[in-house]
C-alpha cells in the first residue's frame, strides 16, 4: 500500500492562503526538477503547497539530464542557492549546436558556462532546500484523477485519498495524467528515431568516442562509476516500450559489428525524438510545466532547464492569486510568456536532429556549413545566448532593451555597501530599483509585495545577444528576474506595471 501521509510537516501559514476548506493551497503531481523548483518558489510566498510523488525517494537509476545552462544557474543563484549546485558539478562550456560546441565565455553574465550535473544530483540538491522550507511531500503516491470546481479541486491519490486544493500543477512528465485528464490537447510531431541509452559493462574493448553514420548518432564513453555510458540509435522504429539487454545488443551490433560483450546492465532506457506541447499550460485551476507541458529530443539538454525556468515564471503569479493580490487573469500570462520559450527550443532540437538524423553527403555538408557559421563570433555569441538561455525576452511590450529580458547580476552599492542585484531576489519578490538620485516613487501601496531600492552603479550595461544598452533611471524587477518596467524620473506607467504585476493598490 502507497504510503500517504507527508514526509515533512507543512510550516504555519496564514488562513488566506490555504485551500478553502482544503488541504493545501496548491498541489503539485511530481517531485522531479520541474516540481521540486516551484515547491520552493511558492513556499517562500508562504503558500501552503504540497508535492505527490510516486517514487519513495529522489533515487534515479538512470541519469536523465546531465547539466545546468548558463540562465538556469542564474536562476538558481536569484534565489541563493546556486553555489550548492556548483559545488557538486563540473564547470564546462555546456552550450551546443548539433555537436557544434558553443562557448559563451565572453557573454555578459556572471555564470558564463553551463554545469555537468547528473538529474539525479540535481534532484537531491532540490529536494534538500524544499525539506528545508518544510514542504510536504507526499511519497509513494501516484494522482489518479480530479475534479475541479468554481473554487478549488479535489484530487485523488492512489489508495483512496483525496486532497483539497485550490490549484493543481502538473509536473508529472511527458505522459501526464494530469494533462490527460485535464483535456488538453498535445499537438506536434511522432517520433523519427529511437535512441537507446544504457551503463553496462563490456568484456571487450569499446570503441569509445562519438560515431555518426547513416543509422543516426552514436557514442560510448565511461561513467561516473567506470562504466560504460552507450547512446546509440537503432536501425528502425520497429521496436517499442521497455527495451532490455537483446535491444541494446542488436542495436551495437547494427553500428558497430559486435555488442563488445555486453553484460550486466545498470540500466537501459529509449526516447525518441516525438516532439510535442500543450495547447494551452491552464485549463481553469490546472496548470502543467516542465515535460508535462513539452516533449522533446534530449539534444541541446533545455528538457530540465526549460522546466525549471517554467517553474520560477508560474510560482510568483500563482502564489499571488492564490493570496488574492492578483486576479487569476494573472495566471494567463504564464501561458503567454513561455509557450512560445519552448515553441522556440523544440523548433532548436528538430533543426539539430535534422542536421544529425543520418550521415550522407548533403547533411554532412550542411552540418559542415553550420559549424564554420558557428565559429564566427556574432552567429556564436547569438547561438550560445540562445541554447544556454540568457537571450529569452518575454513580450511585454515597446520600450527600452531590457523590458521582458532578464536582469543582469550588477554589482551595485546599496546603503554604502557593495551587494549584488541577485541578493535582492533572494526572497522571491519583486524589486523596484532607482538608480538616479533618491526620489519619491509612488510605490507605498506596494510596499508589503516589492522592495524599494535606492542604488548606484558605475559600470556599463550589457546584454547577451543584444549588446551595449543604456543605462536606466529605473527598474522594475519581476521576482523571476525578468523585468517589467524601466523609467526616468516621470514615473511614466509605473503605476500600471505595478498593477499588472503585483496587483491593485492597496488601501
């Protein structure tokens, strides 16, 4: 029998922002990356959430992901936290096109690189700084369905449980229940190859390095452990489901002429390249994020991080509705700001599977072509912002460069004393920077949902993919780090930025 009951006991929290007669105020369906990055965003609203997860611990088998990009780490360390990632990975250039290393040493940002992290390291990091915050999680749980209503839903869980909650997220994959029975629809394309991906052991020597022929991709290479990693695309579609050791065999033989002995798998798992996403990430109070909402080929690595950086856009928006500072209009704009981000990294991974399906004379002179391109400077700098994540601008409006992209991690002095711009999103709240003389801003109906910070700052302002921009009098600063509003000493439409973001002024 599943075991229902929490693994951690929830904080106290306020009446208001518990579920109406329920049991939590949000419900997340998953404790991988995706939902183990909004149980902290949303906890440190101070909103009682609560994770389901089918699996009994954060233990993973296989590896999954394998690394953090570059905006992802500034994620991370936005909320303080990244130096526990980075003490336990390795620093590399990460970024990627089609094989075609992207190095985005010279971009304007202070975590220039990606980090080689195993999902199952990654996961255990997350995992410690949600028990910190006291979120409980369900464990050894799977949701078996819902029903939502005018004012909340109520899900079940396997064993005959239910819970109420106000909102319900889906962080449960690319095969979501949730999803499913939310109906919404997931569009897009089936696969075109199969990939498997296995840490075995070989008695015979492998032949170790990367490999492309007309099969597809392949590699072998050896573990964290000293095993062998093997990725390795089979020669048709034929086979489906759970592959086991007689797949991975025929598959080396395919490519290689023999299996090299192979024996003694740790495990063995296939993906595709099926491309998909959600018609809409809301249906009422159901939400999805991270694979729930889109599917893709590994290549490029954006599954996890595009998850993450979909949970740190939802968590702020949904903690305010579900505190009523916001109107759940609020929660639309979720869906308007990073559906088109994973349009744009799902369209990245069918172009790089195109230039990498096979090996004949036309793809290998365009990935030729390609990778010349790439080598040149400013297609590098555009490329490498884009694949490590530093270039996304959120649509929200005409006006200066930075409006809807992220802010760069300055080093400001604030009271006198040196501190940098992230510390100030530590506490997941948004920001208003004035970096002119002090002045009066109009922000004290506000006060209890931003920060007012007077600060200076000497240096230029830079951003990746865009360049040298003008220094601003000042900014409004979402508590994603993405910014809502800059203006001079007018104060032109601050109150409006202030109201669509943090909701009405209060009385």
């Amino acid at each position: 029998m599943p075991v229902l009951l929490p693994t951690s006991r929830p904080r106290g929290r306020a009446n208001a922002n518990r579920a109406a007669a329920g049991d939590h105020a949000v419900i997340i369906a998953g404790g991988g990356p995706t939902g183990l990055m909004l149980a902290p965003e949303l906890a440190l609203a101070n909103i009682d959430v609560a994770v389901v997860e089918r699996r009994a611990n954060q233990d993973l088998v296989e590896p999954r992901a394998g690394g953090l990009h570059a905006r992802t780490i500034e994620i991370l360390d936005q909320r303080g936290v990244a130096d526990r990632f980075l003490r336990e990975g390795h620093i590399t250039q990460l970024a990627g096109f089609a094989w075609t290393r992207l190095d985005i040493s010279d971009l304007p940002t202070r975590h220039n690189y990606g980090l080689a992290l195993s999902q199952s390291h990654i996961e255990r990091i997350l995992a410690e700084w949600v028990e910190e915050l006291a979120v409980p999680i369900y464990r050894n749980a799977d949701i078996t369905g819902f029903v939502q209503d005018e004012t909340g839903v109520d899900v079940a869980l396997s064993g005959g449980k239910t819970l109420r909650t106000n909102y319900l997220v889906g962080c449960d994959g690319g095969r979501s229940l949730v999803r499913k029975a939310a109906g919404i629809g997931f569009t897009g394309s089936g696969p075109t190859l199969s990939n498997l991906m296995a840490e075995v052991e070989m008695r015979g020597e492998p032949a170790w390095g990367l490999r492309h022929d007309a099969l597809g991709f392949h590699g072998l290479s050896k573990s964290e452990s000293g095993r062998v990693r093997v990725l390795v695309t089979e020669p048709d579609l034929a086979r489906s489901g759970e592959p086991g050791l007689r797949d991975l065999s025929d598959a080396l033989i395919a490519v290689y002429g023999t299996d090299f002995g192979v024996h003694s798998p740790s495990f063995i798992s296939r993906f595709t390249d099926a491309t998909r996403q959600a018609v809409s990430y809301r249906k009422g109070r159901v939400l999805l994020a991270g694979d729930a909402a889109h599917v893709h080929h590994s290549v490029g690595g954006h599954g996890l991080n595009t998850g993450v950086q979909d949970a740190v856009n939802l968590g702020w928006k949904l903690a305010q509705v579900v505190k009523g500072i916001s109107p759940a209009g609020l929660l639309d704009t979720y869906h308007a700001e990073r559906h088109p981000v994973a349009a744009r990294v799902l369209r990245n991974t069918m172009a790089q599977i195109a230039l990498l399906r096979r090996a004949d004379d036309g793809l290998n002179a365009a990935r030729e072509i390609v990778s010349e391109l790439l080598a040149m400077d400013a297609p590098r700098r555009r490329f490498g912002a884009m694949m490590s994540g530093l270039d996304i601008r959120y649509d929200l409006g005409e006006g200066h460069a930075l409006v809807g992209r992220r802010m760069p991690d300055l080093d400001l002095v604030v009271d006198g004393r040196p501190t940098r711009l992230f510390t100030l999103l530590h506490g997941a709240r948004g920001v208003l920077i004035n970096f002119g003389a002090p002045q009066s801003l109009g922000v004290a109906p506000w006060a209890d949902r931003i920060k007012r910070v007077d600060a200076s700052y000497d240096g230029s302002w830079e951003l990746p993919a865009v360049g040298r921009v003008t220094a601003p009098k000042t900014v409004l600063v979402r508590p994603d780090g993405h910014v809502a509003w800059v203006g001079d000493e007018s104060q032109h439409r601050l109150a409006e930025a202030l109201t669509t973001w943090f909701g009405a002024a209060a009385a």
